[in-house]
C-alpha cells in the first residue's frame, strides 16, 4: 500500500483549483488564504514570496526562480511580487476559457515578465492526516542543476502544456497538477537526511514500522492488535509500541481507530455504499458499532455526515 498516497487521498476534498499569473513588474499579488494547501510553480522569469506579518514562520522573503516549487501546507495568505518593496494589490478575477480548469490572470506595468502558476489543493485541514501536519508551513523545492529530476520534468510538462495549448491540455494539466502534489512531498521526504529525519520522514524509511502502516492501510478491516503487528515484525510487543509510537506520534490502536474514521468518512463522501458496507470495510462488526464511533470521531451520525456533504 502506497502510505503517502493513501494519506492524501484520504483529505481530499475536490479538484485543485489554479491560475496561470503573467506579472510584469513592478506588481504585486496579496494572496488570502485557501481552504487546503497552496502550491506556486515558477515556470518563467523570478519572483518573490513575502509570508505576512502574523507568519510564525518563514520570516524573511524568498527569492523564487524558474523551477522553483512553493508549497504552502495551511494555505497561510502570502504576497507574491516582482519584489519585497513593491506594494501589493488584491487579485482580480481569473478568467477562464469556456471548459478550462485553469484561470489567466494579468498584472503589473511595463516590466520584466514572471510567469507563475498557482493554485491550489482542497484538502480537508479539519482533520489533517498526520504525515501532512507534520510537514514544514513552507516548503521551497528548486528544481535547477539536477536537483529533483521527477519533480522538474513535472515542472517542465506543465510549462510546455500552458505555453502551447494542443487537443488533451485541458485534460492533462489537471493531471499533472494532481501529480505535482506527489512529487513536492517526495522530494520534500527525500531530502531529509536519515540521521536527521523525524517523524513521518523517518517512519516511512524505517522498515518495521513502514510495514506496519502498510498492512494496517491495506486491510483497515482486520481485527489487528499491538500483538499481531508486532508479530509480523519481528519485535516485541512491547519494543514495537515504544517504537511506532515514537515515530507515528501515537499508539498503533489509536492510529488504526484514526485510519478507519478517516476510511469511512472517504467511502461516505465518494461513494453510496450502505452503512452496513461502510461499517464492515472499516472493522466494525455492526452499523450500530461503527454509528457510534463515527460519531464520537465527527460528533455526527454517518447518514448526517454523508448528507451535509453532498449539500454543500
């Protein structure tokens, strides 16, 4: 089972959503901030990122280049601009082509020419998964030199589709965009280094508790204890709590009970499959079981969840 996937399929909450920005300095965008997590990808020109006062992170500006990956996990609002100095304006409305998923927008004087693409994800920050909460507010990812070789030819798809539109771009940007996702957070895991890494970073390269995440991903439904994984690892029952709990930041129980809510609050969104089915896919022996453990985790009934959902 393909954790990282798993995981960010299990907090989405729709398509990402993107603007093509063609700015010509002096300009200067203050971005509000996105129910999910935004994303900028340079693919002409340079810019900069000035994070707003309140930030608790990332203080100074960063300087962007062609290639460049922004990834903003809280959809934090931001300032995009040819520099620090020049003022920000709010954005106009995109415009988009009849059928495209991609706005176009315009901006700023007679100056040197960025090209950006921005957006971004609609990701459920109500109920984050951990691997995604334990990521950095900001994560810069250059693409230059040979530095994340998957992630710049992404990168470089996705400048080649917007810059010469042809029959099937409408359908491919959107695919690259849902990829590119993919590939910020595996360069992003790939450049911890192993004595360093902590956390998910390091879970997902530790082989005993890899394997235990992968087997409670792939089968949410079985009746699995701190015993039964730690069998199937190798340890101790007692040396493999210790040791998930370190890395997952929870005990392995309360991570399952944690996967199945997040499991059946998925089926409940994207499927119309009966409670008694949800229940069952989940572990739980009885609807009335599985009810009122939904209800505990959301603080509503599955059947109120499933159509306050589809309303909205």
């Amino acid at each position: 089972m393909d954790i990282l996937t798993e995981a960010l399929a299990s907090m989405r909450t729709g398509r990402p959503a993107s603007v093509r920005t063609n700015g010509h300095a002096p300009w200067g965008l203050r971005l509000p901030p996105v129910a999910g997590a935004g994303f900028h990808v340079v693919l002409y020109g340079t810019c900069w990122l000035v994070p707003l006062e309140d930030a608790p992170s990332h203080p100074e500006p960063i300087p962007l280049s062609p290639g460049d990956v922004i990834f903003l996990r809280d959809g934090r609002g931001h300032i995009l601009a040819d520099h620090p100095s020049t003022p920000p304006e709010e954005p106009p409305a995109e415009q988009c082509r009849a059928g495209s998923s991609i706005g176009s927008v315009t901006i700023g004087g007679e100056g040197p020419e960025a090209r950006l693409l921005c957006g971004n994800y609609h990701l459920d920050q109500g109920r984050p998964h951990p691997l995604v909460r334990q990521l950095p507010e900001v994560i810069h990812l250059p693409t230059r030199h040979g530095r994340h070789p998957e992630l710049s030819a992404a990168v470089q798809l996705l400048g080649s589709e917007l810059e010469n539109p042809r029959v099937g771009s409408d359908g491919i940007v959107p695919a690259l965009i849902d990829s590119l996702l993919l590939y910020i957070l595996r360069a992003w895991l790939d450049d911890q280094p192993p004595a360093a890494a902590r956390g998910w970073a390091a879970a997902l390269s530790d082989a005993v508790v890899a394997s235990a995440l992968s087997a409670l991903h792939d089968d949410p439904s079985a009746a699995w204890t701190v015993e039964s994984l730690a069998e199937r690892t190798g340890l101790s029952r007692a040396a493999f709590a210790r040791r998930f709990t370190a890395l997952v930041g929870e005990p392995p129980m309360a991570y399952l009970t944690r996967w199945r809510m997040t499991t059946a609050a998925r089926l409940l969104r994207e499927s119309d499959a009966p409670l008694t089915t949800v229940a069952a896919r989940t572990g739980y022996g009885s609807e009335f079981a599985f009810a009122k453990a939904f209800k505990r985790e959301y603080g509503m009934a599955p059947g109120g969840y499933r159509r306050g959902i589809r309303a909205a």
